[in-house]
C-alpha cells in the first residue's frame, strides 16, 4: 500500500483480493478483451487486403500508399481530438454525412452501446497504416515465379491468394497478430482523450484504470497488482501463439 507521499505499507497479497472482489477491474478487463477481439482482426484483415490491393505496379500507388501511412505518424493525442470532433452529435462532420444519406444522427461516445465501437473504428483507422507497410513487405518477398506457375496452371486469382498468398505470408501475419493484440491490450490514449472511461464505464480500459489508481487515486500498489496481472495475460497470450506458431507458419 503505497500513495507516493508516505512509506510503503506491505500488505501482501491484499491487492489482489481486492481486485478479484473489484467490479470496476472486471469491467475494464471486459472492455479491454471486447476491444481486442474486435478491432485486431479487423485490422488485420483489411490491412491484408489493402496491401493486396497494394501490391501493384500502379502510376501513383507510392503516393496512395504514403497516405495511408500517414495517420501511424500522427500524434494519437491529436488524432483521437480529430475524432472526437468528427463524431459530435450535433456538429460532427460524421453525423452530417449520414444525415446527407437520410439515415439518423448517432450519439457515438454518448451512448454506452456506441462509445467502443467508436473507439475501435478509430483505432482500426490508424492502426490499418503500419499493418499494410508489414503485409507489403512480406508480400513483396514471395517470389512472382510460383505466380506465373499457377496461372499456367489455370489457378485464378483467389486460388492464388489462397494456396499462394496466405500460406508464404503466415509469418508475417503471425508477427502482426503479435503486434497488434499487445498494443489492443494496452489501449489507453483513445479512452483517455475520447471518453475518459465512460459513458458508464462503457470504455474504461484496464490501461485506464491502472492510470486512474496510480496517478488519480494515488493507490500505487494496487495499480501494480494490476499492471502484474495485465503483464501476465500478455506474457501468457504470447506464448500460447508462440507455441501454435509452429502449427501454423510455413516459412
């Protein structure tokens, strides 16, 4: 037990009851599994498919490409302001385009039931860049001839991608899922700037609730317990894909 100000108190394995007994802490985990179950595969998987898209040899794909990239080198800080703004009830430029296609206005991060998914469209949005630069480095490493021995084949473009494609690039989509699901665990500045954890605690991360009791609360040492048990489901989400890795990837 500790408040930054006074002696550290040992009080054992204290902090872990409490949190076992915590409804807040069962919440954030809640949240934080549903964030991650939605938006990694999300990602990933328009990310493949726009590198796929990608992989051409088009006038202006570099440009089309930097674009895209573009939001992984803007500050989460702003982006997420950007986003709040957009998604306004009232005056949000998100709202207006929906009312432009007669459909009604949505009270994104008002409502509890809107305000995650609302989340998770932004970060699928600046997450999607440095996702397609990974699927386009391993795309471009597979070798055009085993292409143009499938089309002598008769293979189409599906069974390419299929048999081809997916298969070669398991590495790299194990590296992104890695990736992707130890960022989506730790997601925090969305939350922070967006929503601050609500409305209802319908985005309260336990990132989130880790800063809110260390640094609000100035409860230190339960915000280490916390933080011991998100380091734990990490470490134990990596090995498990560490150890199917070998099921699964074809190098």
């Amino acid at each position: 037990s500790w408040d930054l100000l006074s002696a550290p108190r040992w009080v054992g394995l204290a902090n872990y009851r409490e949190m076992m007994a915590d409804r807040l802490f069962w919440i954030a985990l809640k949240n934080t599994v549903y964030f991650t179950v939605v938006s990694v595969p999300v990602t990933l998987l328009l990310a493949l498919g726009l590198a796929a898209l990608m992989n051409r040899k088009l006038r202006g794909i570099s440009v089309l490409r930097a674009i895209y990239f573009f939001p992984v080198t803007a500050s989460i800080v702003a982006v997420s302001l950007l986003w709040s703004w957009m998604y306004t009830p009232d005056f949000g430029i998100i709202n207006y385009l929906l009312s432009l296609l007669g459909l009604p206005k949505v009270n994104w991060l008002v409502d509890p039931t809107m305000a995650m998914p609302s989340v998770i469209i932004m970060s699928v949005w600046r997450g999607l860049g440095f996702n397609i630069v990974v699927f386009l480095a391993g795309l471009q490493s597979i070798p055009r001839d085993l292409y143009e021995a499938a089309e002598l084949d008769g293979a189409g473009g599906w069974n390419q991608f299929r048999d081809i494609t997916v298969p070669l690039l398991t590495p790299t989509i194990f590296f992104a899922a890695i990736v992707a699901l130890i960022a989506s665990f730790q997601v925090f500045e969305q939350t922070y700037i967006m929503t601050q954890g609500g409305p209802g605690n319908a985005t309260l991360t336990l990132v989130y609730q880790i800063f809110l009791n260390g640094f609000t609360y100035l409860r230190m040492g339960y915000a280490s317990a916390l933080s011991f048990v998100l380091f734990a489901m990490l470490f134990v989400i990596t090995i498990v894909q560490v150890r199917l890795q070998t099921r699964w990837v074809h190098y």
